[in-house]
C-alpha cells in the first residue's frame, strides 16, 4: 500500500490482490447466508438528506459543493441515499424483506488518523441494509447476520481472536453489535469473558459489567480493533424519510431496518497484525496475494526454461521473480517481506536434483519436488 | 440506474452486472495486449500536488478540507498521485517500461450535467498510465494502446459506430486522440472520414480541416459522445514532481508518460444509446446483465418445478422472474425493458407442449423448445 496522506491509502498490485480476495470471501458468504443483492452507490451525497436525518452536524463530515453552491458531503455510510432510494421501489408487505449491499469506498474527517489503515479517512466498506416488515423478522435476520459474520472472518483466518463485542445501540437499540480483534495495535478497548467468546465495549462497561451471555465477572480487558459492526437501526431512518409499506390489512407501516458493515482495509491489516514475523507478512491462503512465489536464481537457460514452463503451466497464481542484478539474498528477503505461503527455488543446484526447492513461508525446512510433480504438489496443498 | 442529483448516480443490480461485463472486457485486454499492473489509488488528494502541476485552478475540481484545514480535492484523474508513487519505486532504466491501472471513481465538478451517465459528476473510470525512458517507446506503446481500445469497443458492441478521433494535444503534443461514438445524445461534434474511419474533434477542425489520414475533405459533422481518450503527457507531469531515472550512461533522465481513459458509465450509456427500441433495452449478449430471463406464468406445480429445475441445473445467468400478482402483460414488458438477450416462458401452455417458449429480444418469433434440450439449446447458443 500507498500513503497518500493520513490515513488515505492507495492498493499497490498485491495488496489489491488480498482486497479481491476478501471481497470474494464476503460476497460468497452474503449470497449463501443473507441473499442480499449487490449495488453501487454514489459517494456525493446531498446535505439536505442528511439534515433530515439529523446527521448533518456529524464531526467526521467531508464537505463540498457544487458550482451552483449546493452542499454536499462525502458517504460516511449510506443510510441517506439508500432509504430514499428503496422508497421508490417498495411499497408493499409483499416487497418485504429485500436486502441489499455494496462495496464501496467511505469517507470520514478523523482529527487523527495514526493506526494506519486501521482508522482510514477514506476506506473501502461492505455495508448492507436491510428492511423488513417488523422487529421479529429484523431479529431473525440480525441472528443470521452474526453466523455470516463469524463465517467471514473465520474464512479469513482471524476467527479466533475475533469476539462478537456488545457495543452502544443508539437511542433507539440497547445494544449494537461489534466484531473485535484483539491486538496491540487496536484503538478499542473491550472487556472479553474468555468462556462465551463474547465481549463488551468499554463504552458500555459500566451498564454492562458482565458478561452479557453467562452472567460471569471475570471479563479481561483487551485492546482491540473493530473490523465489523451489526446496528438494528429499527425505524430511525424510514422515519426520517417517510419509508412505509401497506400491510395486509392496508395499513401504513414504517419499515424495520438494519445495518451491518466490514471495514476491508481495516480486515487486511487486522490480519497482517496477526499472521506476521520480524520478516514480513506470513498469508493465509485464502488471502495470500499469490499461492507460490517463484524465484529464478542466476540466469542459465535450462533454468529460466523450467521457470518459465512451470509458470505459464500451473493452474495456481504464482509470482514469478525472474528479475536480473538482484541477489538471492534480496529475493529470498523480499519473499519473506511479501509472505506468499510457498516460496519455489529453481537454480542450477535444484536443477541438477530435477528439483524445485521448496518452503513454506511459515515453517523453516525445505524439501525438494520433483520438476514433474510440482504441478501435482501445489494442487493438493492448495486443496488441504 | 438511479439519479441522487444531476450526475450523480447509484447503479442498481442489473446495472452493475453490466459494469462488471464492461470491467471483465477491459481486464481482459488489458492482461493481453498492455500488459499493466492494476493497482487502486484513493479519491482525496492533497492540493498541493495539484499547486505542482499548475492544476489547482481548474474549474471542475472538488475541494474539501481535513479538520486541519489542510485542503484536499477529489480526484478528476491521477497524474497527481501516480507520478510522486512511482518516483519511489523507480529509479533506472531497468525498471521501465512499466504500466499501471485502475478501475475508480471521478470526480469532475461540472456546472451542468444534463446528459444523464454520460456527463457525470462522479464516474466509474479505467486509468492507464504508462511510463517509458523515451519518446519512440511511449509511441509504441500509444500505438498499442489504439488496438487495445479498438477490442474493446469492439467486444463492448460499439466498434462500428466508434470513431478514432483527433483531438488538442495540449501544449506539449500536437494531437490526443478519443474514441467518439457516433449518436444524436452526444455532446460533442466531430468530422469524420467514412473512408478511414477516422475523426477530428471540433475543437481542432480550423488547424485540421482535412482527414489526417488520407488528407480527404469530405468530412461529415455528427454529434458524438466520448467513449475513451488517450494522451501523450511526455515529460508535463514527470517535469513537475523530479520523475526521473538514469539511463545506461548514468545520466539523469525525464521519464516520458502516456495516460488512457476509459469512461465505464459512459460507455454502458454509450451502448444503451445504441441498443434499444420504443420498449426498452436490447443488450449485446457479452454485456448483458443475464443471458437469459426466466418467466413463470402461474403458480401450477409442474410449470414452477420445470422453471426452478431450469434455473437450479444452467450453467448460464438466468434471471427468474417468479413474482405473483404481476400478470404476463407486465412481466413481458419488464423483459423488454430490461433486454435481456433471451426470454424464456414456461406456463401451463408451454408445458403441454413439454416446452418453454423461447424468443429473442431483438426478434419478433418465438419458438419452441424441449424441456430437456434447453441447456444444450443455451449453450450454443451463447456460444456462437
């Protein structure tokens, strides 16, 4: 990545790799659990949405206008245009439930921005909405929400130091719902009972002291990162826009609501607080970049020609380094830094052994594969 | 589509299908004919890049500030982010050439935006920039960059009306060049050379008024929208941020830069404008939202097994159309509207016959084919 200024970060090739492959972990995830149907939406957003809903005066607020002098702001999320948006499209029970989502990028005027891209000013966000006839059927979907989530960040390999966190529901819910992952690095503090996997934000510690689930007092007091949040909104916003639908009976009903968001930068770098050593970034797989990072050392043809045949052969994403005028040493180092999971040598040393070189880049012995069984190698350890 | 404000827009499902057509199409070629890296720079910019390049006055900017006051603007394009990023990586000539990409959002603060998607306000773009030790190379690569954008009108649907156009190279070339497609909602005017295929944009016609390519003067006036653009920026922004590299003798060298832009609302816009009738849409198949659409008639078992059967076992992208209360009036000309290549109709009728009824958007007969033979029948073809 980039820093372009505080807080506002550019995707170099490989870290946009990682962001494709969380975006294809969330978007299985939400077709197979939430049926939510994917859309885009804009990030000018007029003020006057915001001035009905009560959230123009927000601190974190981008402003800007038009040449005509009209405001606008910047989407720190998208409740102003989505609610507008799904009332000139449901009118009717029979519409109901409809759940829709986006990936998209979020703006938000942070005084600081000093975690890098844990705390972003412009970040790319998943935020999903969804609408629903009443409360019971919001709940039920909320529930399924919490399993899609837990899916998600388990398939990202922080599902084990990630605690669904009782956080502050509004005024208008008792509580809303974080996703928390314990680090160092974090900017939150929650209080965690070890048993339930569950947690409370220090925000709301004093009115919760125990665990919300088991009752227990024996909460340890983290600092962690918030990588998703889950809100039951209920009718705050189909309020403020008049979003109703005719029940069965014929009767004008305001529209439950709900919002669930993941931070996808804030998820990479959540996982590279985790899976690194002194030497770089160790992947997952289902994250990593590439699968395989290839490196050619020294440039004899036989070499190069195994290189290459392996590279343009292979149904696996590799990174091939074939650069001249860099030391083994440096490429050796630069994978590390890299943290793609296989790392594959081929030199004249390998090739007098028909043999690619190959280690993990999480363990530290190397075992030599045959040039023809590399093939068959990386297919069954990508499968396992 | 919908509209949040003149120019501003939020793309709906079937919509973003499309954008994720035109996307894959761009990507493809990309890979295959340019060779760049994609990579996904942010939205703010600091102004003082801008100040840099002398482009801090231009009047379709966006301009914000952090809390700080530090002032920023939305990006129109990237020349001010891309060139101070490569100043860090590159260095000699052996790191060039090099090519970078994007697909992201724009920002141009136009005074008005009346032509729907295609003048916006905040747009989807593909950015390429190219960056080479000299001018020969930079003109390969220009020349390149010509056949790349030729495939993708082509594959988009719009090759035929799709003109390469001259255009004001600015200060420090003699041409850019766009590629206009011919249309009565466009708000450009070219002067095109049916013989060569080839354009001069209004803007230059006092200095050019004869073909470029075969020096005819028969040119024909036509209104035209602006589908991509490509630009020699040569040294313009490497002289503003120090972008050079030494070259084999160890001098210092100015990098030369080529940009290539790609408006992807426009060119779905651009398509539509092309492609539809009275009764809506009649996507090209490469970039339609489905290939198929599905629609039941009735709620008889059988009828609602033979289409969930259908739907559950393609492998095409079928759209179901399984709503009650809407009668086959209005599913059909939600159908036509939408224009989706091929609709399929399964009622208590079509069954009897054992069959769905099939018929293509763009022609008037239907036909009838067997239950068991519509997969193959789909999969030719989609495949022709």
């Amino acid at each position: 990545m980039n820093k372009e200024m505080a807080g506002v970060y550019s995707f170099l090739p490989l870290g946009l790799r990682v962001i494709r492959k969380i975006e294809k972990i969330i978007r299985e995830e939400i077709n197979e659990t939430l049926s939510a149907q994917e859309i885009l939406m804009s990030a000018l957003h007029p003020l006057e949405n915001y001035e009905k809903t009560g959230r123009e005066k927000i601190d974190v607020l981008f402003y800007t206008e038009l040449v005509s002098k009209r405001k606008l702001v910047l989407g720190i999320s998208h409740e102003e245009i989505i609610v507008p948006l799904v009332k000139k499209h449901v009118s009717s029970y029979k519409d109901l439930p409809f759940y829709v989502y986006q990936i998209q990028n979020k703006f938000r005027n942070e005084l600081r921005a000093k975690s890098g891209i844990l705390r972003g000013r412009e970040f790319l966000m998943k935020d999903l909405y969804s609408f629903h006839t009443d409360e019971k059927d919001l709940n039920d979907y909320y529930e399924k929400s919490k399993e899609a989530y837990r899916n998600i960040f388990e398939k990202s390999g922080i599902g084990d130091k990630t605690y669904i966190t009782f956080a502050d529901g509004g005024t208008f819910s008792k509580y809303s719902h974080e996703f928390q992952m314990i680090t160092e690095a974090g900017e939150d503090l929650i209080y965690l009972c070890q048993s339930c996997k569950v947690a409370v934000n220090e925000e709301i510690i004093e009115e919760c002291p125990n665990c919300p689930q088991c009752g227990g007092d024996k909460l340890i007091k983290k600092k962690a990162v918030e990588v998703g949040n889950i809100f039951k909104l209920k009718d705050k916003f189909s309020n403020s826009f008049g979003l109703t639908f005719k029940n069965e009976k014929g009767e004008e009903k305001l529209i439950q609501m709900g919002c669930y968001g993941i931070g996808l930068g804030r998820l990479l770098g959540s996982v590279v607080e985790v899976y690194h050593d002194q030497k770089g970034i160790i992947w997952p797989s289902e994250l990593a970049p590439f699968f395989a990072h290839l490196i050619q050392i020294g440039d004899d043809p036989s070499v190069k020609k195994a290189c290459e045949k392996l590279y343009s052969e292979s149904e696996e994403e590799i990174l091939y380094d074939d650069r001249k005028d860099v030391s083994p040493g440096e490429k050796f180092a630069d994978a590390d830094l890299m943290g793609i999971p296989f790392r594959l040598v081929m030199s004249k040393k390998t090739l007098e052994k028909d043999s690619f070189e190959v280690k993990r880049r999480n363990e530290e012995k190397v075992e030599f594969v045959k040039i023809k069984e590399i093939n068959n190698f990386l297919k069954e350890k990508h499968a396992s």
